[in-house]
C-alpha cells in the first residue's frame, strides 16, 4: 500500500481545505459510496492499533460475495439523540464530572468530543385533538409530565459543550436532523488548516437512517454505542455486504411516495437484508425528490437493512439551498464529493455490488401495510378482500368471540361501531411529513372533500403531528391548513405521537364500545411501524398508508370499503363522492410545492431553533458546571463511579459465583431490558411507590430512563422471559442458591450483593439479539452480573457487555447446558483470566453435591480496544481516567 497519510487539497472559492484521498487507496474506484465514505473514516483515524494498515487493504481487495468477517473501527462525525434515549447519556456525563472531581480533575474537561445533537421529540402524547386548542394542550400536559427530565435536559444545553439541544414541540429528530442539522460535508481546523470530510451520522434511534437520503450515511445504534462515540471511542462493526436497488421508471399519477416505500419495504424484506447496506441508483434517481428519498431511507429499519444510501448529487443541493444551507457550504460538498468519487452522474460507471435488486416505479400502485407488519403491503384495491382474512386469521389466532356491531352516541349523534371500524387516523412520523408532495396530496384532497361537504366519521380520533414547523408554514401559505383542520387534522404537536404510541386516550364512549364488544377496531398511520399494540393498546389492527388516504379514511371510518368501485361518502344532497373525484393530480402537487413550499417556510421554522418556546424558556433550570442531583424518580445519579481511583484494580478470577439466570436460545434485548408499562406490584412500581409516587403517575420505563433505580428493577422482568432455574413460570422470575427461594430477579440479585457473592448469567444461542439497547447490559451490571456464558452472542449486544465491564464468555463447539449437565444450582469459578488478555479461560461448577463439572469457554474479547475497557471496567471508567490522567 502506497502511503496514505498525506492529505491531497482542494480548493472552494477563496478557501483551501485538506481531506484525505480515497483515490490513493488501489482499485477504491469500484467501491459502493456506502463503503467509499467508511474507507475514508478509517483514512483519516489511521493510527497503527485501531485502523491498521490491514484495515485498508482490506477494502482495496474487496470481496463483495464474500461473508462479512472484517471487523473494523468506526468513529462517525457526530451523534444524534432523542429524548427517551438522550437522558441516560447526559446523566452519564453529569456523573463523569462528579468522578472527576473526586479523582481531583477538572470537571470542565469531561464534554462530548464530537458534536451531540439532542432532539426533545418522544414526550409529547396526544391527549387533545380535533380542535385548536389541542397543540397548547397538548404541550402544556407533556411539560406537566416531564419537567424533571427537561429541567435537567436544559442544564446540559448550558453545562456541556458540544451538546446542542432542540426543546421540545419544535419538530421530529430525524426531520430536524435533514432539515437543519446535517451538514452532508463537515469543515474542522486540524493543526492550522481546514480539513474536509464526510459527514456520517449514529443515533439512539433507528430511524437515524432517514439522513441517509441525503447522501450522509448513519444508522441507529444502542446507547452504549452512542456514548462511546460521543466520547471519542470506536464503534466497532463488520464491513458489510452492500446490495444495490437499481431503480427505474416513473412514479404513475396517483401514486405516492408512500407507496413506493411500502413496496420497496415488501420486495427487501422477503430479500433477506439483516446486516447489509443498501445503495440506492439507475436513472430513476434524477426523478426522486428528497423527500421521496428520504421517506425510503427512513425505512431502512423496516425492510431489514443497516442503512438505506442515496447518492449526492444535484438534487441533494437543490433541498439544502431550499432549505437554507449557506452557499459556500454547497459549494463545498460538490467539490468534496467530485473529488472523492462519490458525486453521482446517470452516466457514471456503476459501482460493484455484492448483489442487485431493480424495481420498476412504474409498477408501483396505491398500497397499505398491515394490519400488523410493514412489510405486509396490501394493494388499495385488493383491502376488500384482504380485510375479511385478516380479522379471521386474527380472531382464530387470539380466539376471540363474534360479539357483532356496538351502538354508540357521539356528539349527540347515535353511530354504529363494529369490526373493521377505524377509530384512529393520524399524519405522523418523519417518514412522511418530511415530504412536502403527500403533505400538499393530503391537504388537496381535504380541500376537495371539505368543498363536497364531506366530513370525519365521528367515531374516528384524527392527530396531524408535523415533523417540523415548516410543515405546517407552507400548508398554511398554500391554503390547505383550513381544509385539513375542518376533517379534524389539528396540529397535535410537533414530535413523535401516534407512531411511537402516544396516542393518547380513545374518547371514552369509542373505548368502551371495543372492550364490550370485543371490536377489532383499526388505526390508519402514515408512519413507519403498525406492530400490534404498537399504536394503541385498544386497537388490534393497524395500516401504514400515505398521508391523503389517512385523510380518504378519516372520512370513510372503515377499513373494508372498495375504494376504487364504491363511494367514499355522500355529500350533504346524498350524491356520492368517490376518491377518485377528491385525488388531486400530479400537476396539481407540483404547482402547489413550487408557490408555497420554498425557502422561508424552512428559515422561518429554524431561526430560532435551540431557543424553544415561552414554556421552555420560562422553564426553571439548575446552572454551573456540576449538576446538583435533586430528589427526583426521574433522574438519580448512577453508581457507575463510586470510589474510582485513577489505576484499576487488577483483572482477578471470579470464584464464588451463582448463576441468576439460566435461559434458553435467542434471548433477546427486549427479554433482557426495562421497557413498558410499570406495574404497582413489579419491584420498579414498588419503588416508586415507596417513593411517594402515585401509580398514574409512574409513566412509562422509557420515561424514566435517567433513574438506574427504576430501570434496574426492570432488568430481566419481561414478562416472557422464561428463566430455566424456576420452571413453570414467566417473567423475571428466578431461584436463589443455596436456599432454594424462589424470587424476583432483582431480589435475587440484591440478596447476592448483601451476601458479597458474584452473579453470572448462563445462555443458550444468539445471546442478546434484536435491537441494540444499552439498559440490556447497564441492567445487568448494575445487578452484579460480573460475566455471560452463552453457547453464542448477538455482535453488538457481546460489545455493549463489554463496555459496562461485563465478560462475555462462549462455551466450546458442541458443549452447552445440556451437554455439561448444569442446572443453575452450581458454584461457579471462572479462572485464567490474567489481564483480560486471556483467550480460554476454565470454569469449574461444583454441584450441591461436591462433584464438579470442569469446562473451557472462549473469551469473546476481540479487539485490543475491548481489552482495555474490560481492564477499566467498562467503557466510562476508561475515557474518565484517560482524561483524568493525560488531558
């Protein structure tokens, strides 16, 4: 390899910058952009330990049929956060400079070393709607029930740098993030000149790949992972397999971006794209629109794939002018991506793939996704039929009565409620109301139904709830909020609402008609997730659908109607109207989005963005540098750094250890961590209780994500998990040895802390998989869970153990639980370990009887950057001494 070090220059304007060349890397030409912009990730943190020469190398003879086994080191530019997900990070640092100060340190030293974006955007419910007063209301509930965690959120904005939060009620983070946040190429001063790179993106959400659309690439990460990255630290991650969609054709009249994503979602995810990239091209590129693009990149989470790339290119520029990047800035990523290879031309040659879908846009037709999964995309034609199998498939399944229709006054009006009933319809969620032409669709089709004299069914619950203000800005220019008001779509607030389940409640007589008579009611979303439940607790099943038909349903207040044959209501002289008459055509949308939505609705929506409103600004907030911890079941300090010292303990056997868990295959992360609802008799709803804490007001597990109190009383307490130690039941139930006791979990655990004993956690395959969360092994720690032995780990989940000082320890080919006749009871020691540099380690169980089953297990520590953790004890303790010791 030719050396790489030395940066190439381009000149922008008046202005020189540096940047290293992917160039120079031999045969980089061929690469995918996905992989190009990780190539010049580890271009520029080349090092000699955590990229290497072999790093590099690697993607010079990139194999794209070959299984990904590369493991390399990630640093993307900056860190995205939401609220739910945010708190626990900042609560982390706040607890990092009180060590600080007690390891006789600057406390100013400890602040985010790359940039931190925080959006407040998952607290607001819908509780009001259908008038305009309920944003107001709305709003002034959710400061009501969350202003612990915003007063300590607004500390952090004025105690950190680095850290920029958007308050509350301003618009939804991944929406924010395309409209304002990204900055597609970032500029830094290093050593005296200007160096220029890409922009890359991690966040604590999965729908972060919605950045994606603008060529930026980024993808959701757990807490732990967002932290360390926040921190400076690697994230660590397999060079994938990246699979082209090459896309052709035109979008038909009548059909929606929406549709298109839908259909994407169902072709990708019968693919097979767990862990692989996905890079969108072919000529049918220069006709999307970036909010096309990024409503597809938004759904990366949803069929399946890591990330969902768009390349950059002229019509990039076209919405960053639009909405109001600075011209040298523009300037800036042309020339940047030009000379790093990755602008994109429809005449350039087409990068290597390891494999390669084509979907024709001319194919597309008006779809819905459900009733219970976004995949599962159902053609508007065809829901009159589905319908029907789906509500037998599903009483079948649940084995519920046939209880027939339900009688209901609303407003003074007697309705009839019954299956296929929708009680529910609701604009939400950045992967449409980020896009400006179902936006405009949906408010042309409720000028045109208002016109009718059409109105919403009364039984129906209607919430509009913008990804930003500038939504709602250019709808009001363009005439259109007046129509979308007089059906009902009222802004309910700008965040995460309906799709993430704060929905609110039904209006009561609507929920107590589905509990008598067992209706399977149903809910119309333009977001991004309909799993049962998800939604709304009442509500069985649930479509995705593109903005005008949440509208056309809203009307219809049935799921089943023949749409394309059948009326969708009857205007005030009985004449029916069809959807047909109300759907706006393609010329119509365009002509709208060229008057009204141009660069004042976004300038005017982002001014004054970290400002926040009068209740933000009015919000009374501790000051200074140290955060006072006030009594609060919100927000506690975590124990992580009690009685740190500057040198570690030395790494030592574990003798003496019980097993608090013996579970089974594929034991996932939402086994393992707090999530949901609280309830009274849990050892969290205990807790808080004692705490003087009503039980309608214990909100959600999600809520009080800042309290490790709560959350470890959550830890192992899903109520499906199934603990192998205590037969016969459900939950976070376990055996306490040597007395036999059966209790909760938590109790367990705090019961082995008291006795000075050690917990160990024993598992069968696939060890934490699903979504990567941090509470999966903050949990355990903080329950004295000092290793895992599992048959195999989930990539992810076996770091994040790591980087809470946990040991991650795999049992040998063709040995298990089973096989080595272990049943929990045991005394285990696990020796060898020396300096966590160990690759086998011993572990002698000791049955009640005396007889002992001796065994070797893999230590899963694979990279010199996780040895260090786990000598530190995790990844915090680590990054504090460094700072403590050599900044």
């Amino acid at each position: 390899m030719p050396n790489l070090s030395a940066p190439a220059s381009l000149q922008v304007g008046d202005r020189t910058y540096d940047f290293l060349s992917i160039a120079a890397v031999p045969n980089s030409a061929r690469l995918p952009y996905a992989l190009k912009i990780l190539l010049e990730n580890l271009l520029r943190h080349a090092d000699g330990r955590t990229v290497t020469e072999s790093d590099l190398a690697y993607f010079s003879a990139w194999d794209p049929q070959a299984e990904p086994d590369k493991e390399i080191q990630f640093r993307p530019a900056r860190v995205l956060m939401q609220d739910f997900t945010g708190v626990p990070a900042v609560v982390d640092l706040a607890a990092m400079r009180d060590a600080m100060r007690a390891l006789s340190g600057d406390p100013a030293r400890i602040n985010p070393l790359v940039p931190v974006e925080l959006v407040i955007d998952h607290s607001v419910q819908v509780d009001h709607f259908g008038s305009e007063a309920a944003f107001a209301l709305n709003a002034e509930l959710e400061f009501a029930r969350n202003r612990e965690r915003y007063q300590f959120l607004k500390w952090g904005q004025q105690a950190f740098q680095g850290l920029r939060i958007v308050p509350p009620d301003t618009g939804i983070v991944h929406q924010v993030n395309c409209e304002y946040l990204a900055r597609v190429v970032f500029q830094e001063t290093v050593q005296g000149r200007p160096l220029a790179y890409f922009d890359t993106c991690v966040g604590t959400d999965s729908h972060t790949t919605m950045i994606n659309g603008l060529g930026v690439l980024g993808w959701g990460v757990g807490g732990i992972e967002a932290e360390a990255a926040m921190l400076g630290q690697p994230i660590s991650m397999l060079v994938p397999k990246v699979v082209g969609v090459r896309l052709t054709g035109r979008l038909r009249s009548g059909v929606t971006a929406t549709d298109l994503v839908l259909t994407i979602t169902e072709r990708l995810r019968r693919h097979g794209m767990v862990g692989k990239f996905v890079e969108f091209y072919g000529p049918a590129i220069a006709s999307l629109p970036l909010g096309e693009r990024t409503t597809i990149a938004n759904m990366a989470p949803e069929y399946g794939a890591t990330c969902g790339l768009f390349p950059i290119d002229r019509a990039t520029l076209d919405y960053l002018r639009l909405t109001g990047r600075d011209g040298h800035q523009l300037a800036l990523i042309e020339a940047y991506c030009r000379a790093q290879g990755v602008w994109y031309e429809a005449n350039a040659p087409e990068p290597v793939y390891s494999e390669i879908l084509e979907i024709d846009l001319g194919e597309i037709v008006p779809s819905l996704a459900g009733p219970r999964r976004p995949q599962d995309r159902v053609a508007l034609t065809e829901i009159p039929g589905h319908f029907p199998q789906a509500l037998a498939a599903l009483k079948a399944e649940r084995n519920l009565p046939e209880r027939g229709p339900a009688r209901v006054l609303l407003d003074g009006q007697e309705v009839e409620l019954q299956d296929g009933s929708v009680v529910i319809a609701a604009i939400t969620s950045c992967t449409n109301t980020s896009n400006p032409s179902v936006l405009i669709a949906a408010g042309l089709l409720a000028q045109k139904a208002v016109a009718r004299g059409l109105k919403r069914a009364p039984w129906v619950k209607t919430a509009f709830a913008p990804g930003s203000m500038a939504a709602t800005h250019y709808l009001e220019q363009a005439g259109l909020m007046g129509p979308l008001q007089a059906l009902g779509f009222h802004v309910v607030g700008y965040g995460c609402t309906v799709c993430i389940g704060n929905t609110g409640p039904l209006p009561e007589p609507v929920s107590q008609a589905i509990a008598e008579h067992g209706l399977c009611a149903v809910a119309v979303l333009s977001g991004n997730r309909n799993f049962e439940g998800r939604v709304h607790p009442e509500v069985r099943m649930n479509y995705l659908a593109s903005p005008p038909l949440v509208v056309a349903y809203a009307i219809a207040g049935r799921i089943d109607l023949d749409l394309e044959h059948g009326p969708l209501g009857l205007d005030p002289a009985g004449q029916p109207v069809y959807l047909r008459d109300l759907w706006p055509s393609q010329e119509e949308i365009a002509a709208a989005i060229a008057d009204f939505v141009t660069p004042e609705s976004f300038q005017a929506a982002y001014q004054d963005l970290f400002r926040g409103d009068d209740r933000w600004q009015s919000l009374a907030a501790p000051s200074g540098m140290l955060y006072d911890w006030p009594s609060s079941t919100y927000i506690h300090r975590p124990p992580y750094f009690d009685g740190i010292t500057l040198e570690p303990e030395p790494i030592a056997d574990i003798r003496g250890a019980r097993c608090l868990a013996l579970l089974g295959d594929s034991i996932t992360t939402d086994h393992i961590s707090p999530a949901g609802s609280i309830k009274p008799d849990s050892p969290a709803g205990c807790y808080l209780i004692e705490q003087g804490v009503d039980p309608k007001d214990f909100n959600s597990l999600g809520a009080r994500r800042g309290n490790h109190q709560v959350m470890m009383r959550g830890t192992f307490a899903n109520l499906r998990l199934k603990n192998l130690m205590a037969p016969g039941t459900e939950g976070g139930v376990t055996r306490h040895q040597p007395s036999g006791e059966l209790m909760s979990i938590y109790e367990a655990a705090q019961r082995y802390q008291t006795e000075g004993t050690p917990v160990i956690v024993i598992a069968g395959k696939e060890y934490g998989s699903g979504s990567s969360r941090d509470w999966a092994a903050k949990g355990p720690r903080l329950l004295g869970v000092r290793a895992v032995i599992a048959e195999s780990f989930e990539r992810i989940h076996r770091s994040n153990l790591i980087g809470m000082g946990i040991l991650p320890l795999e049992f040998m080919a063709g040995e298990n639980t089973q096989t080595l006749g272990l049943d929990g009871s045991e005394t285990f020691a696990i020796l060898g370990l020396g300096r966590g540099t160990a690759k086998s380690v011993e572990v002698c169980a000791t049955r009640i009887d005396g007889s002992e089953v001796r065994f070797q297990a893999r230590v899963r520590i694979d990279t010199p950057n996780e040895a260090d953790y786990y000598r530190q004890g995790g990844i915090l303790p680590y990054v504090l001494r460094r700072v403590a010791q050599f900044v």
